[in-house]
C-alpha cells in the first residue's frame, strides 16, 4: 500500500509539473507573440520610426547573464521563480492604462521571460524538471493553437480581460507549484568546467541561427491555423481550402509533429529537410491547393524540429547562443516587415520588396545546417557526456505527454466543429428588395488609436449602420507583427456576412476584404500596377443583391507621393469600371483630392458617377457608382477606432433605362421616407468633423438626402 501511494504521488507530481510547464510555457508564448504589434503600433500610427521600436533589444535581456550575480540569481530556485512571477504577472500590461505603460510592462515580462528561460535550460532546474520544462514548451504551442480557435483566430489573453486574469492567476499558482518542487541542481567545478569544454567544441553559431530561424518560422506561419490558407486563397466561387474548417490540419500536423516525427531520426534527415523545403516553396509560390498542403507539410516538419533543436541548444554555450537566438529572430522579424512595408523603412527596402520566397529559404537554411551537419557530431558529445544526457535529454516524452497533446487536439477539434456550420448567414430579405446601402472603411488591422483590439466595436459600428455590402482595407493581419489574426474569418462569423478576403497574404498588400448580407457570385483579386510604391490590392466581385446582380470594387490605392502608381492604378481601375456590365459600385482609397487627376480618370474613363460631387473635404475613401440611383450618403466618425471614418452611401436599383438620377440634395429626413433613414444611433445632421473619441456620430454635414 504504502509503495503504491507513493507511486501514486509521484505521477501526480509528474502531471502536476507537466501541466504548470505548460501553462508557463502559454504564457511565454503570448509575451512573445505580444510584443511585435506593440512595437509595431507607433510606426503604425505615425507612418515612420519612432523610437519606441528599441524595446524590441529586451529580448536580448539574456545578455544581462554576463553579469555574475544575475546569473547567479537566474540559476537559482528561488531567482528563476521571481522571474517567472514577474513575466506572469506581466501579462496584466494588457490592463494598462495608456499604451506606453503597456509596451513598458509587457517588454519587461519577455526579459524577465528570457532570463528564465536560461535559468531553466543551463542549470536552475533539476534534470527531470528541465526535461518537463522543454516538452511543456511544445506542449503550450498547441494549447496556444487550439485556443486561437476557440477564439476564432484571436489570441485570449490579449483580447478579454477577464480571461487575461483568469491566466494571470493560475499562472502565478503554477510558479508556486514550480518554487515547491523542483531542487536545485548543484554541480561542483570541475563538472562546470568539463561542461563548458565540452560545450565549447561545438558550433554553437550555427545553433544560435538554427533555433532563432526555427522561432520565427513558428511565430511566421505557425502561431495560428489559418495563416497557412490566408497565404494561399483565391477569389470566389473557388476560393481554395478555407480556415474553417481546414484549420485543423495544421493544429493535427503540428500534434504529428511533435508528438511522432520527432521521436524518430527524420528530424536531422537531409530528405526530410528537403520535403519541407519543397513545402516552404509550394506555400510562396504554388497555386492555391498546392500552397495549402505544402503549409500543412511544412507544419509536420516545423515541430517535428523542435526536440532536437532544443537538445542542440541546451549543448551550446548557454548566454552567447541564447542571445544570437533572439537576435536572429529580430532580423527575421524585421525581414517580414520590411518585405511588404518596404516603401516606408529607411533602409533596405528596394532590396527587401515582395521577397517572402527568399526569406522562407533563408529561414530553412538557417533551421536544416546546424541538424544536419552536426547530426554526427551532437551524437559523439552526447556520447562523451553520459553524465549530462538526462539534463539535454528530450526525445522521451514526460508521464502523460500524449494524452495532454490528444486532449489539446481534441479540444481544438470540438472547437473547429463547434464553428462549423453551412453558412449561418444572417437573413437579407427586405421590405425594399430595390434598395441597399454600401459602405466603405480603412479598419487599421483592427487595433484602435490607442493599439488595442477593436474587432467587437468595429462589429457593433457595422451592424448598427445597416449597411448590405461593405469594403473594409488594411484587413490583412495574417503577419506575426500584426498579430497573425484573421479579420475576415472572425467578422464573418460574428456577423454572419459573406466575405471574400483578398489577394493572399504571400502577395504583399496590406489587405481588402468585401462582407456583404447577399450571395457573393465571383470575385477576381487584383495587385494593381506599383513600379515604384506599396502594391495596392483590389477585389471585384459580383454580388447577388436580391434578385439582381451588383458589381462592387474594393481598393487601397497606393501612397500619395508615388504619382506614377497612382496614375496606372487609376488607369486600371478604370478599364475594370468601364467592363463591368451590371450596375456597379465602387468603394476605394484613392489618396487624391476631389477634382485630382486620378479622380477624374476614375470618373470620366470607369464611367462613373461620385455619391457627392459637392463634399471637396475627402482626401482618402470615395465611393462611386454607375447605373444605379443615389438616395443618401453619411460620414460617420471613427471614434478612434481607426485613422478613417466610415462612409455609407444607399442606392436604388433603376426601374427602366431612362430612370433619371436624382440631383437635388436635402439634409432634412423628413424630406424622404422614413426607411431611407440613416440609423439615428449616430446622431442626425452635423455640419463640422466630429473631435469626441467617445462615440461614433456624424460629420462634415452629413447625413444627406437625394431627391428626383
């Protein structure tokens, strides 16, 4: 009896670290994935840099080790337990008051996070304890993941509060459990010393690159399952494999992964390398089922690595090769940035433009040397240090290992099943069939003026107008410095809309994306002519609006001091209006003037009539239409939930061919029938640009009616 209560406690013990390392691990991941958008937020705003972009060097806080105190203290019990309270109690940046606090306390949490983590890996940690630490890492990649679609693509912690102390909590509960069971582990010198000589033999740059590489391609591509098919999607009917439900795969790829791949030696393989370099390729290049399964692959691949990248880590020189890791995964980091922000860094851009094909190699070869060319010399060093081999040891899974990884999976496949469903959209039938409203807004990547999340109010603002068909722009957050969230995927769940989110995120743009209440019919995605600037998407789509068919134009045009790419954007606009054979909106970001050049090209070769010729204020968002009549447009203010207001424009269907337009213009409501109101959930007519952040409302005297 007393043997099996001791067993008994032992395995509870097991599950109990397990568990914590887990949970720890979570949140490691979420201070990490964290930091980028917030770095990134004062370049959003302010279109150049700022400064505030250096926080990013506390990832490099492992430096600090060099100090013998602080490395003292990070490989104590007690010390790595302070740490890792401090980067757990971090997570309550997302509670702060202004934005500089939270970057502040948030880039504190990964130092304090990354210290720890040199304290786990080289020597405060007992062997079995450091051994579930490393699993409790891979572990957490898919928690993370299924999680993420419990959330329809968002990240928990950083998008509900309650949720954020909920994990703040048992976090803190988990560094009691660690502080309470794990025993320091004690070496004398001369083991130090062998240690060191044997560490330093072998070549831990190559490592250093290796696991910085391996870092980012799982923030990259593999933070969320639906980046892989965002990569690779293509406009309606056929639109390639969708998140929803083909998500999945990447979660059970990544599970596969870690959990059967690397238990064997295909991970230090030549020829699994080059299958999932072939994968990387086919995900940049290949046409849309060609790209999603080379994602998939790759996936199988990325976590499969991972084991045996941390056994290489954990036989390197612990500071210098903890530090080139983070330093590699900055730059590749800024690489992602740089490929599509190129016409905004100060340097390097022209050489960086649309090269995401390149850096997926750069990021393979940095993974692939260091497994396979130190696959035999790893196994010698592993050989002459029996003595360590437990404390590096990582390909025999910890108690419990893979139910946890089958419970995770499981978990994210309820969730996936949970969401699934045959077009729950919302009911678009009207006691006006004739008439809609469109609408066009730039949602600045769903993160307010202030740099925190704003998909639930920016879904309440959508609603709330009324609005049929809606073009939004800067939609495409499928990037790690954005969040890699799907914006699409979430508002059309939410809202139960149709959506078409276009082109694909390998592209280079900054994003479009249609929601519409009606059927959409076919959609061609566009990267319009830009020799010189940003590449400016476009999606036309044919929309099936009660009966008739609409063709609709979402665009971002390119940034206003490229005047070359604007005059052959305007051109190509243009020449897609002048086809479009059913009447037709369009709903874009032009960057010109009322009256500019590239507005009357749009007008006089698309064909085109503007909503309101008379309202000289717009600079950026216009809304045109042919072969429809105009009933009212409105402004709506953005209450900082983007740089942009919201326009909305309500048309009718003509009732013969000679259906005159109207031109006369009220702003009394009572002039027109009560259902051609604009919702009064924004106020009524007002005539200066609305300044209070508190509440959406009219402005620039607006709203207006047109009469026959």
């Amino acid at each position: 009896m007393e043997t099996q209560a001791e067993e008994l406690m032992e395995g509870m013990a097991e599950w109990s670290a397990l568990l914590s390392e887990t949970l720890l691990g979570y949140i490691w991941l979420c201070l990490f994935h964290g930091l980028a958008p917030m770095v990134w937020f004062y370049p959003l705003n302010e279109l150049d840099i700022t400064g505030y972009e250096l926080f990013i060097v506390l990832l490099l806080s492992p430096l600090l080790l060099v100090i013998p105190p602080v490395r003292y203290f990070a490989t104590s019990t007690v010390g790595l337990s302070i740490l890792r309270a401090v980067s757990v109690l971090c997570l309550a940046s997302f509670q702060a008051q202004t934005t500089l606090m939270r970057l502040i306390v948030l880039s504190v949490g990964c130092a304090a996070a990354n210290i720890a983590m040199f304290g786990i890996y080289y020597g405060g940690c007992r062997s079995r304890r450091r051994h579930t630490s490393v699993w409790g890492f891979l572990l957490a990649h898919i928690l993370l993941l299924s999680l993420r679609i419990w959330w329809v693509s968002l990240n928990a912690v950083w998008t509900d509060k309650n949720v954020n102390s909920l994990v703040l909590v048992l976090g803190l509960l988990s560094v009691v459990e660690f502080l309470y069971s794990n025993e320091e582990l004690k070496t004398t010198k001369q083991q130090r010393r062998e240690s060191t000589v044997a560490m330093e033999s072998s070549s831990w740059p190559l490592v250093g690159i290796g696991a910085g590489s391996l870092l980012f391609l799982t923030h990259w591509v593999y933070s969320e399952v639906s980046v892989v098919f965002r990569w690779a999607v293509s406009g309606h009917p056929d639109t390639g494999l969708e998140p929803n439900p083909w998500g999945v795969t990447v979660l059970i790829g990544s599970a596969v992964g870690v959990c059967v791949v690397s238990s064997t030696r295909l991970p230090t393989s030549v020829v699994w390398w080059c299958v999932s370099l072939v994968g990387g390729l086919n995900l940049c290049y290949s046409s849309v089922y060609l790209a999603a399964a080379g994602g998939i692959a790759l996936s199988v691949y990325t976590f499969s690595v991972w084991p045996a990248m941390i056994k290489l880590l954990m036989s390197s020189p612990g500071i210098r090769t903890l530090v080139l890791t983070f330093f590699v995964y900055i730059v590749h980091v800024l690489a992602a940035i740089w490929v599509v922000a190129y016409n905004f860094v100060p340097i390097g851009g022209a050489i960086a433009r649309e090269q995401t094909g390149p850096l997926m190699v750069v990021v393979m070869l940095g993974i692939g040397f260091p497994l396979v060319l130190q696959r035999k010399e790893h196994d010698d060093v592993m050989q002459r240090k029996r003595s360590r081999q437990e404390s590096c040891k990582t390909k025999s899974f910890p108690h419990g290992t893979k139910t946890v990884v089958i419970v995770f999976v499981v978990f994210g496949l309820v969730a996936m099943g949970a969401r699934y469903h045959h077009r729950n959209y919302v009911n678009a039938v009207s006691d006006h069939p004739d008439e809609f409203t469109s609408m066009i807004w730039t949602i600045h990547f769903a993160y307010d003026n202030y740099g925190w999340p704003s998909l639930e109010r920016m879904a309440t603002l959508i609603n709330n107008s009324g609005a049929d068909v809606i073009g939004l722009l800067e939609t495409d957050a499928s990037r790690p410095f954005l969040g890699n969230r799907d914006l699409t995927m979430w508002l059309e769940e939410r809202l139960g809309f149709y959506a078409d989110f276009g082109p694909a995120t390998r592209t280079h743009t900054w994003g479009a994306m249609l929601l519409s209440k009606h059927p959409i019919i076919s959609s061609n995605h566009h990267l319009l002519p830009s020799p010189e600037g940003e590449l400016a998407p476009a999606i036309s789509a044919t929309v099936n609006v009660s009966g008739k068919l609409v063709d609709f134009v979402v665009v971002h045009m390119g940034n206003d001091r490229d005047d070359l790419d604007r005059r052959l954007q305007a051109q190509e606009l243009a020449n897609i209006l002048r086809d479009f054979q059913n009447p037709a909106v369009f709903l874009g970001y032009v960057t010109s003037a009322p009256g500019s050049r590239d507005y009357k090209k749009l007008i006089s070769d698309g064909g085109v009539k503007d909503i309101d010729e008379t309202d000289m204020d717009r600079w950026c968002q216009y809304i045109f239409y042919k072969n429809l009549i105009r009933l009212g447009y409105a402004r709506i203010s953005h209450s900082g939930l983007s740089d942009t207001e919201a326009q909305l424009a309500k048309f009718r269907f003509t009732k013969s061919p000679d259906d005159a337009d109207h031109g006369r213009i009220t702003v009394y409501p009572e002039d027109v029938p009560e259902h051609l109101h604009f919702p009064s959930k924004f106020g009524s007519y007002y005539e200066q640009s609305y300044k209070r952040w508190d509440k959406h409302h009219y402005q620039d005297r607006t709203p207006k009616y047109f009469l026959p």
